[in-house]
C-alpha cells in the first residue's frame, strides 16, 4: 500500500500520442516534475494550461517535460490510457 502510495505523489506515467515524429506512441515511467499528475499527456497539460490543443503547444509541452524529468521505463502505446489522460477528449495526431 505505501509503495502504491508512493508511486502516486512521485511518479507520472506520461502518455505520448502517436504522431510523426513517434508513429506508434509511446508511454513513459517517469519522476513526477512541475504540475503533472499521475497519468498525463502533453495534450492534457495544454488543455489544461492553454485552454486548447494545438501542434506548437503538443510540442513544447513534450521537449520541456523530457528536458526536466528521469525516464524509468518505456512502454508501448495505449489509446486507453491517453484517453483517461485527457478525460476523454480526442485531439488530431
């Protein structure tokens, strides 16, 4: 239980959607940093920050994210769990 509770306050699992760069998407186990939270997206965090979505903002969410944080682990892409990070929403690849 403490470990459960430790890898919520200190970790994000950081959903990347797939896009042209990353065709098939990407999730990564990474130390939590600024105001992510547990499951996020870059998609998320501008939604949440900006109010919208759009490529330039998709972008520079995900450098300042990967510039600032450790990545633990890589993990294959899944449609479920960037849909939780967003609540749902869909947003253009």
């Amino acid at each position: 239980m403490a470990a459960a509770i430790f890898a919520y306050f200190s970790l994000t699992v950081f959903v990347i959607q797939p896009i042209g760069a990353l065709p098939e998407g990407r999730i990564l186990v990474t130390e939590r940093v600024g105001k992510t939270r547990f499951l996020d997206s870059a998609d998320a965090i501008c939604e949440r920050e900006l109010g919208g979505v759009s490529l330039l903002c998709r972008s520079m969410m995900m450098g300042k994210f990967l510039e600032e944080t450790t990545v633990y682990f890589r993990l294959p892409y899944s449609e479920t769990l960037y849909s939780w990070s967003t609540g749902g929403r869909e947003y253009g690849r």
